[in-house]
C-alpha cells in the first residue's frame, strides 16, 4: 500500500513539472515523508522536500527541531527557482547534534537555482552550510552558529565549478569551534569562507564571535564583499587570499576589545591580503577595495608575502577610513608589486606606529595621514591634519563621518571606479577622503567674525602687549593672525599677544584676524596704534608678569553640562579673570574658580582649558582637563 501511494505522489509531481504549474509543499516534524507534501499532510524531512521540488516549487518548513542531516540537489532554471523557505512567521531549527563527528549539516551538492532561507542552522559537527558544488544558489537571511568548522562555506576540489552565489543578510556567529581554545598554528576556518569558487557575493552578513577568519575569499575570483558588518573573529576579519577580480565594499570591520578572539595578543586585522600555498595558484589580481570602515585592528590594511609571493598586482586601495592599527595602520610587505594604488583614504592612527611599507609597485597619492607620519607611503596631494570625524573611537560607521569644517572634504581624486560612498550617498565631482562623502556643499565657506577691541600696550621700549575680545564662527575658530604695519607676525589660540624685540620710542601699529580649520579668514580688526616706551627708561610701572598657573582643573559631568573647578591663580599685581576654551575654542572669561558649561551633549568627549589674566593683558600658562557627558540613560540612573 506504501508503495502504490508513492508512486500516486511520484507520478502527481511528474504531472505538475510537465504542465509548468508551480507547486508548494510543506514538512513539519509531525509529517511523514510518505505523505504528499500538503499543508495538512506535510513531508516529515527537508531533504525529501527538496528532492520532490522541480523548478518554481517552494518547500516552506514548519518550525520545530530538525535533527536531520539536510542534503540539497534541486535544480531550478534561471526563471523558476526552487525555493526552500522558513515558513512565513516561524523559525524551524535544522540542529546536528548528536550526528556522526565531521559531518556536514546542510549541504547542498550539484543544486542549481535554489533559495535557501530562514533557518536557524545550529551545532554542526564540521560545516553548518556547504556547497559542493553548486551554482546560482541564494543562502540568506540565516543564524548559523556553533559549527565545529565553518559556518557557511562554498567550493569544490574543481576550479571554478561553484559558481555564481549569494550569500545575503545571514547571522554568523560563535563557529570554527576547532580553534576556540586557539591552540591552532594555522589552517582554521572562517565563519564564511569560498575557496575555487567564482563570482560569489557576499553581502548585507553579521559576522562576529567566531574563531577563524570572519570572510575568506580564497583561490577565487570576480566575488564582491559588500555592505557586511563583521567584528571580534580571530586573526583577521575579511581575507583575500589567491582572489582576483574581486570587490571589498562598504563594509564595517572593528574589534570591541574583547581578546577571546585576539590572536597572539593582538585584535584581528582589518582587511589582509596575500598568496598561501596551495596546490594551484591564483595570485592576487584586479582588487577593489573601496569605502570600507576599519577599526581597532592589528593591522587596518596588510599585505603579507606569504609562501607563493607575488605581491599586490593591480590593486586599488581608495576612499577607506582606517582607524588606529595596534601594529601599523598600514603593513606592505615587500614583494614585486605592481600597478597598484592607495588614494583617497583617512589613515588615522593613535599611539602606535602609522606605516611600515616596502617594495616598488604601489602609488600613494591624495591621503589623509593623521597620528603619525606615512614615512614612504607619502605621496601627492595628501593632507597631514585631524580629518575631524564625528566621533572618532565609537564603534558605529556613523561615528567615522566627516564634519562641517574637515580639511578632508573635496580635495580627492575623481575615481570612476567609486561611484559612492560607505552611506549610499553619491560621490561629488570633487571628491572627499575617507568611506563618507560630505560633499563641497557642505564645505566651510563662512568666515570667522571680526576680532574686536584690540588694545596694544608698551610693555616695555621693546615689547608690545596686545589684547583682543574673541571671534565666533559656525564651526570653531582655530586661531588668530596677528599684523605690525600690515605685515604677519605670528599667529596664536589665545586672546593676547606679546610683540618683542621693538625700536624704543617707535610707533607701531596693529590689527588682528581670526581664522578656521577650513582656512576661511575674517577681516581685520580695529587698528591699535601705540609708541614703545623711550630708550633707557624702564617700564614706567608697567605690569609684564603674568600670574601664575591656575591649579589642577577638575571637570564633573552630567548628560547636558560640565562643571569646572580649578586651584586660584596668584599675581604680582592681581588676578583679574579666567578664560576658558572648550574644544579649543573660547567659551567666556570668569572671575572665579569655578563655572557650569551647559547646554551640551550626551555621551559627548569635551576639552577644557583655563588661563588666568591680569589687568594688564598678561596671560598665564593653562590647566587642562577632558571629561565625557554621560548618556542619558545614565543620567537617568544616576537620579
């Protein structure tokens, strides 16, 4: 009797692939795999699903616990998919434990044209998800985790056979649990990885806690690695590895700080490169690596002559923002490299070392090196100045923004290979540095306002004491140009200068401008014209001592307001006031020892510095502080 029903079913689906008409079936754990495939009736394996499947069928799974080995050979064609989904709404667990050890959990073998999504795929004891081989296969939106080996891998022992993936908008995590005591010396796993495989995509994945590699492109060409966010895997976080033609774009990779997956110490590198041995080769070739966001790492960019050497052929390396490298920001081993170029970037380092490059072949032009010196990595066109990222040390791609002001913005190179930034947003003619296009409409075009009251004092019959009220601009001031007779004399941040080294008895006049980080330069100030005290006689009383420095500067925060309180200054006369810079830039002049900044930001880094004045202008040395707002949460716990 079982037999006859099979062959009804057999037969009812060799009917449905014969009229073209799309079929749906259904397995739930409560099925049997004698049944027909109904919502009522539903097949007991996902397995027997995909094997009933032809070509526009869909196989949705019920939820509940599969403890099943799911094999996968369905062929759809480029118009009608195979399609084997979660159920709309539940969430069926394919799970392996208790299988025989090195097995593969879900495999799909010589499959063609299938999607495969939805599942949370769990606890297998090699491979979560393998493709061997398989073609035009979509795996996404899955929870692959606690996979002895890889979580989702792709390839064949034949070049070139698996071809033509998509894996989109999966969960990996906490796999290659062969290495998690991290006793390996080498040969781990990633938690995706593709290896003789072309044209594979990946895309839109979180990948985080594994440890192995996060992305491994390995002996594989014409693959794109797009908008992934992947953090916290072991050694490195996306590999290129014997790639050619292949795309690194808009991704995010960071490490949180948390050394379960350091490795030897350090975090993982950002983005490496190099040729390992294997048994055929496919040295590095025709890379782009674009808008990527890089954090926290060993190395931000490395490339590593390996066993088969052959260096950096034809790579482009542009519109990155890479942030601090525990190593060097930047490592280029020496090999024969070629044609290759790093342009656009935002190289910004903090407490280690910014470079360490070797070997012709490789053109840096137009970077934006800040934290140390790009030494031999130097080139045209580059900018040595802070490219004033929103919050430069956060964790978020946000965080790695260009602001209104940055010498960054529109001093690039237009690249035709570079269309748009990290955001989606579109890159403008001229073209910003870094993974975030601000774009020339935002530059900083306003001018400081004009400095005022500016007063000049004969200190003595060779020195000029001047003084001046405070510009304000849009943005920040950055300092201010101080002139003798229209001619520069120097420049400084603070509201006083001391013009030395005079004629005696000789009028001198002078005038004062404010200027930005953007170089926007206000007009002048009122001209203040004075005579330096004759020769041979002495100050005439005037006061040239300038108080002494204020005490240590203490800043106590809230979400929205910092409160400074600070030791008194002494002086041979008296102390008349305090000024007070926030960011660098004035914030406002005190008679006491203590002030409330309000009106501030959560969550927000803020420096401080005060001076003390005396009467006659003279300014003493500053006491500084820097204080982070609390988060509003925080602040709400705090009540």
């Amino acid at each position: 009797m079982r037999l006859w029903k099979a062959a009804v079913v057999v037969m009812s689906f060799a009917l449905f692939a014969a009229e073209g008409k799309a079929a749906t079936y259904y397995v739930a754990t409560s099925g049997n795999d004698a049944n027909n495939g109904a919502l009522s009736t539903p097949f007991r394996t996902i397995s027997h699903g995909a094997a009933v499947a032809q070509a526009g069928d869909t196989v949705y799974v019920r939820t509940g616990v599969y403890n099943d080995l799911v094999r996968i050979s369905s062929k759809g064609t480029a118009a009608a998919h195979v399609g084997i989904h979660a159920y709309p709404g539940e969430a069926p667990v394919i799970d392996g434990t208790g299988t025989a050890a090195s097995t593969d959990l879900v495999v799909f073998s010589n499959a063609q044209y299938v999607d495969f999504s939805g599942f949370e795929v769990r606890n297998s004891t090699h491979i979560g998800i393998c493709v061997y081989p398989g073609s035009f296969l979509t795996i996404s939106g899955n929870n692959v985790h606690g996979s002895i080996r890889n979580g989702i891998w792709a390839g064949y022992s034949k070049f070139g056979t698996t071809s033509d993936l998509t894996i989109s908008g999966n969960t990996v995590w906490n796999n290659v649990l062969e290495n998690q005591n991290r006793t390996m010396s080498g040969g781990w796993a990633q938690a995706i990885g593709t290896q003789s495989a072309n044209r594979v995509t990946i895309s839109g994945n979180r990948i985080y806690n594994n440890y192995g590699e996060g992305i491994a492109y390995v002996l594989s060409d014409g693959g794109t690695i797009k908008n992934n966010t992947v953090y916290d895997n072991y050694s490195v976080e996306i590999y290129l590895d014997n790639a050619q033609t292949t795309t690194v774009d808009s991704n995010l990779a960071y490490t949180t700080g948390n050394s379960a997956y350091y490795r030897s110490g350090y975090p993982a590198s950002g983005i490496g490169t190099a040729n390992e041995s294997y048994s055929t080769s496919n040295p590095l070739n025709g890379l782009t690596i674009v808008n990527n966001i890089v954090l926290n790492s060993k190395y931000g960019f490395y490339y590593s002559n390996e066993a088969n050497g052959g260096g950096l052929q034809n790579v482009t390396v542009a519109n990155n923002t890479f942030y601090k490298g525990a190593v060097d920001l930047l490592w280029i081993a020496s090999a024969a490299h070629a044609g290759s170029v790093f342009e656009n970037n935002v190289f910004y380092q903090v407490g280690n070392v910014m470079t360490n490059v070797a070997g012709g072949g490789v053109t840096y032009r137009n970077n934006d090196w800040y934290g140390g010196t790009a030494g031999t990595a130097s080139g045209s066109g580059d900018v040595l100045a802070d490219p004033r990222l929103a919050n430069a040390g956060g964790l978020t791609a946000a965080d790695y923004k260009l602001t209104l002001g940055s010498p960054a913005v529109a001093v690039g190179l237009t690249l035709s290979n570079v269309t748009a930034d990290y955001f989606g947003a579109p890159r403008a003619v001229a073209y910003d540095l870094g993974a975030h296009q601000l774009g020339s409409a935002n530059l900083d075009a306003t001018a400081p306002s004009i400095p005022a009251a500016l007063t000049a004092t004969a200190a003595t019959s060779s020195v000029m004491t001047l003084l001046w009220t405070p510009s304000t601009d849009n943005v920040g001031v950055t300092g201010y140009q101080v002139f003798r007779n229209g001619s520069q004399i120097g420049t400084t941040a603070a509201l006083t200068f001391s013009d030395s080294g005079l004629a005696a008895g000789t009028q001198y006049s002078y005038t004062v401008k404010a200027y930005d980080a953007a170089g926007n330069v206000s007009s002048a100030s009122n001209t203040a014209t004075t005579t330096t005290l004759p020769s041979g006689v002495m100050t005439g009383g005037a006061d040239t001592i300038a108080p002494s420095t204020p005490g240590t500067l203490a800043a106590t925060a809230t979400s929205s307001s910092v409160s400074l309180n600070w030791g008194a200054s002494t002086d041979n006369v008296a102390v008349t006031g305090y000024r007070i810079l926030r960011n660098g830039a004035y914030l406002t002049t005190v008679t006491s020892t203590s002030f409330t900044d309000s009106g501030l930001s959560a969550s927000t880094l803020y420096s401080y510095s005060v001076s003390a004045l005396d009467s006659a202008g003279n300014q003493s040395g500053v006491t500084m502080a820097t204080v982070k707002t609390l988060s509003n949460a925080k602040h709400r716990a705090a009540k």
